[in-house]
C-alpha cells in the first residue's frame, strides 16, 4: 500500500461482491462457481482462484465470475491481475461493488487518478455505498487534495455515523487542511467508536506535538505503543519523543534503545 505523508494512517476498505449471477451460465460453470464462492466465505482466496478460472473456462463471458475473482486478486495483492479482470468486463456491467474495488486496485498500485475515476464511478451507481465514499476521499487525500476529500467523507459518516474508519479519514483531511481542532473532534470521535485503533491515537498525538503540548502527545503516544502500533517509523517517533519528554518509562521495554 502506498505510503504518503507520515503522519497520514489510512483506512483503506474492500467491498464484498454481492452474490448474484446476473450472466446465463452452465451448470458446469455454476458448480464451479459455487465452490469458489463458499472459499471466499473461508478466506481461502488462492483456492477459490482456480475454481473462478475454470468457471471461466467453460463460460469465458460471465461478467460476475470474473469480478469475483478480481475481488480473489486483490485480497491476495495481486492488484494489477485484478485491474486486469475487471477492465476485460465493459465498465456498463460492473457492479458499483467492482469498480469500488477496481478504484482500491489502481490505488494500491499508486495510480491516484485512476483510483478517484472509478471510485466516483462506484459512488454515481450507488451514492450511499459505504466503502466507495470512504476509499474515494482516501484517493484524493493521497492526491494532495484534502479539499475534495472532505465533502466525501462527511457524506460517508453522515450515512454512516458509527463509521470509525472514515471519522479517522476525515479528520486527516481535515489536519492537511490546517483545522486541527476540527481534525481532532474527528479522532475523538473514531476512537470512542473503537478505542483499541492504535493509529487513531497517532494521529491525535501528531496534532499535539505541532501544537506543542507536550503532555497530551506524550499520553497518545504512549497509548499508540500500548495498544501494539506497528510502524516502524511511528514507533520510533513515539519513543523519541517519549524519551525526550523524560517519559521512557511509558516505553515497552522491548521498544526502548539506546
């Protein structure tokens, strides 16, 4: 997943594909189906791969075989087989689900105006579709354009108030935008939906250290290696400044270096 600014944790979402046949396929070609369908219910996307490949050896134009195993790629990362399969659908017949996806591709893979093209396609077909709002204010702020971010992600919690994911997305566009109270109004809020996000504690002590108060970036830092943050470089920001604070006792002892 691409990296932007540092102090950016993005929350990034995948759409499901409905489970509806909407091409005439043989039964052949259903069997093969519905076996790979039941192995993406178990998480066993390598698998079901294979089965959604020879569904389409038997039927070569069944759209909805073909976004499934886009959705199959995509959550084994292998993002442009999945743009790949998607665009060899007409754009007419993709579910919003399949461009949303299509859009979370082409941004795993850094093509930003690509990302915000068929994310916006996937919001015009469904406007309420829950992780298309999300990823698409997520591509603009990656696109250094917080100003259309924000519109999107305040439709998205407006829709969908216990949304964390996107109460924290907007409070990044709205930190790239200089309204840092506002920002942090929007990581209280995430956190209250989910307290045990070690990012959105991140995000809040970021703001503090640049507003100056120690104390309360000290406390969200702690807070971010308490609950298991995993980045390297967050993490060693958080230890530094805990250090620096004379806060080192708040460091997991395995955190701590000389």
């Amino acid at each position: 997943m691409m990296k932007f600014i540092m102090f950016i944790t993005i929350m990034l979402l995948l759409a499901m594909p409905l489970c509806l046949l909407s091409d005439t396929i043989s039964e052949a070609a259903y069997e093969k189906f519905k076996v790979g369908e039941e192995l993406v219910g178990k998480g066993n996307y390598e698998e079901a791969v294979g089965y959604f490949k020879a569904a389409l050896d038997i039927n070569p134009g069944a759209a909805v075989i073909k976004e499934w195993l886009g959705f199959c790629y995509i959550n084994l990362g292998r993002y442009q087989e999945a743009i790949d399969t998607y665009m060899s659908v007409h754009s007419t017949k993709l579910s919003a689900d399949s461009l949303a996806n299509l859009g979370f591709a082409y941004y795993n893979l850094g093509n930003n105006a690509s990302a915000i093209a068929y994310l916006t396609k996937a919001v015009d077909k469904d406007p309420q579709h829950k992780f298309a709002l999300n990823n698409l204010g997520l591509a603009y702020i990656a696109n250094r354009d917080p100003r259309e971010a924000e519109p999107v992600l305040r439709k998205a919690v407006e829709l969908y108030p216990d949304f964390y994911e996107a109460w924290n997305n907007l409070g990044i566009a709205l930190k790239l935008k200089g309204e840092f109270e506002e920002a942090l109004e929007c990581y209280d809020k995430a956190k209250s939906l989910n307290p045990k996000v070690a990012e959105t504690y991140y995000n809040i002590a970021v703001i503090y250290k640049v507003k100056g108060n120690n104390k309360l970036a000290g406390d969200n830092f702690a807070a971010y290696l308490r609950l298991g943050g995993i980045d390297t470089a967050k993490v060693k920001e958080a230890v530094n400044f805990l250090r620096d604070i004379g806060r080192l006792g708040e460091v997991p002892k395995e955190l701590r270096y000389e």
